[in-house]
C-alpha cells in the first residue's frame, strides 16, 4: 500500500515538474511580428535579455504607415517591426529604479559617444539603430530592449491608449523644434491621415488659425478643433498663395504640388512623411520664391507626453481597432486597409 501511495506521489511529482519545466522554457519565448524580407509572420522568438538595456514588457503598440511601408520594402529591414509603444519595466540592470514603471521608449539608439549622442541628441547619429526600423528588433511583441536613457515614464493621469501615441505625436510636434512657430503665421496641413491630423492637433495650441486640408470629410470632422478649419483638397488652391509654413503629410504628389501652391515667396514647406517611392515635383517653384524646405522626422517624447498629461491633445479618436498580438496579422491587413485610421496590438 506505501508503494503504491509512493508511486502516486512520484507521478504527480513528475507531472509538476514537467509543467514547471514547460512553464519556464515558454517563459523564455514570445510572440513577435516579424519580416524576413519577403513576407511578414508572427513567430516564436526568445526573450532577449541584454545586461546594458531594460527591458519592457510591451502593454500595447501602434501600427503606423512606417510599418506598412517596411513591409512593403521600405529601408530594407528585417527583423520585429514597430516602435510605437507603451509598456513596464521588467528588469533593469542599470537602473533597478525603473522596475515596474510604466515607460514610452525614444526610438533612436545613438552611439552615446560621438558628439550628437554625448550632446544628448542621438537622432542624427551615424551609428544609431532605431527601434523596429534600422537595426534593432521593435515592439510589435511580448517583450522589447532598450537603453535606460532611452525611456520616459509615463504620467499616471495618461491612459495606455494615449500614450501609445506619444512617439507619432512627438513626431507630428517636432515641426516646433525645427521651424519656429508664432501665433500670428499663416499655416495649413496637406494629409488627413494618422500624421496630418496629429501635426494639425499639435500645431493648433501654438497659432491662432489652422487649415488642415485632405480628400475625405469623415476625417476633417474628427480633427475638428476651434483652431482648426478643414478643407477639401479639391477646394484649397481657393485659399490663395498667403501660407507662411506648409506641412507636408499626405506623402502623395498632389499634396506636394498643392503644397508649393499655396505657399507664399520665402515661405516654409515642412516634409513629414516617409513614403517609400519617387514623387514628382517642380523645384524651380521652390528656387524662384525662394522657399525653404525643412525635413522633420522624429520629436521629443517628453513634450509630447506633456500635451497628453495636460489635456491639450486627445489622440483617442483616431483608434479604429484594436487586436490581440495573436491577430496581428489580421491587424497589419485591417491597418492597410482604405478608411482605417489607427490599428492597435494589445499584448
């Protein structure tokens, strides 16, 4: 009779610890969205665990057009895509401070030893890896790395649903950083998509008028604002040539092209998008009224998580739809589809 109640007791040991042994190796491994060059896939991959980095488990990410366009061939990179997130801190050897600390990520890895990188603006540097785009596996998965420098807390009053948007909204804000902005300017933005009503959102708090110009209705209704006027593409060349800064958005030739026609001589066309392909244009409009063309790519996240502490900024209603990281490829398919503004992954 012991014998037996011995063996009973030896299966269910071993039963146990089988299942811790299954519990620890899935523990190791992840869901992630990966490329490989040719096609995207949601795969099982280890954890990475690096003794410089933190790392977060990922609450939710964002699907934006830089996604769509890697999968589409764009910058040629392979690996987890995605750099919009929001997620805590599960180890941080650096800074063991952090350690359960809800976190947004500055995307851009610089060197930390040229002079951009020890000028704390690693943005620009040569050897910079930037997250889910050049370099660096990204955050479209259970777990992601990055230096402690890199991260922002999050305030406790942001919801995970805004602060997911802190990185596109810190890019959309970066046009402040690269050409100044008084509330007595002209000013208008060309693209009613994600990035276009972002900058207007963002632009609105520092000038007194605002056109946010695009192709459909439903989306100038949603960013409607006191500040904000919302016009047709089809109706806009109506406004005249009197715009000190236009923001370039729609990432389309006839955006760029309705850009330079409303602006006046020496004013400013911002480029915002990274679409990847040619466009055409007409440089000699920019040479004969001696307009400045400034590039913006990537903003602050600090600012940006300021205009969503401070209620300045809801990015909430661009949410179309949210998925599980085991639909993500559903995601990607709904996030290209016409219509469809935000697509969010939760995890």
């Amino acid at each position: 009779m012991r014998l037996r109640n011995d063996k009973r007791k030896f299966r269910v040991y071993k039963r146990n610890y089988s299942a811790l042994i299954w519990y620890s190796r899935k523990s190791q491994y992840m869901k992630a969205l990966r490329f490989n060059g040719r096609s995207l896939a949601l795969d099982e991959v280890a954890v990475q665990k690096k003794e410089q980095e933190a790392l977060i488990r990922v609450s939710s990410s964002g699907i934006c057009n830089t996604d769509l366009e890697i999968v589409r061939g764009y910058a040629g990179f392979t690996g987890t895509i995605g750099h919009e997130f929001v997620g805590v801190v599960e180890e941080s050897p650096e800074d063991p401070a952090l350690v359960g600390k809800r976190v947004v990520g500055e995307i851009n890895v610089g060197c930390n030893a040229c002079d951009l990188c020890r000028d704390g603006d690693p943005r620009h540097c040569e050897k910079r890896t930037v997250l889910g785009i050049s370099g660096r596996d990204g955050c479209h998965a259970e777990f992601v790395n990055l230096p402690v420098r890199n991260l922002i807390e999050v305030p406790d009053n942001v919801p995970d649903r805004m602060a997911v948007f802190a990185e596109p909204l810190a890019a959309a804000y970066g046009i402040t950083q690269r050409v100044e902005v008084e509330p007595g300017m002209t000013a208008a933005v060309i693209g009613d998509g994600k990035l276009g009503i972002l900058c207007a959102w963002s632009l609105a708090g520092k000038l007194q008028h605002l056109y946010l110009i695009g192709k459909h209705q439903s989306k100038l209704n949603t960013a409607a604002k006191a500040e904000i006027e919302g016009i047709l593409l089809d109706k806009a060349e109506k406004l005249g040539r009197r715009f000190d800064i236009v923001v370039e958005a729609s990432g389309s030739d006839s955006g760029l092209e309705t850009a330079l026609k409303l602006l006046r001589p020496k004013g400013t066309l911002v480029l915002k998008t990274t679409i990847h392909g040619k466009v055409e244009w007409e440089p000699w409009k920019v040479v004969v009224d001696e307009i400045t063309v400034v590039g913006s790519r990537c903003g602050r996240l600090a600012p940006a998580l300021e205009l969503l502490s401070e209620g300045k900024v809801d990015p909430t209603p661009l949410i179309s739809e949210e998925y599980g990281i085991g639909e993500g490829l559903r995601a990607f398919e709904s996030a290209s589809s016409p219509g469809v503004m935000k697509v969010l992954l939760r995890m």
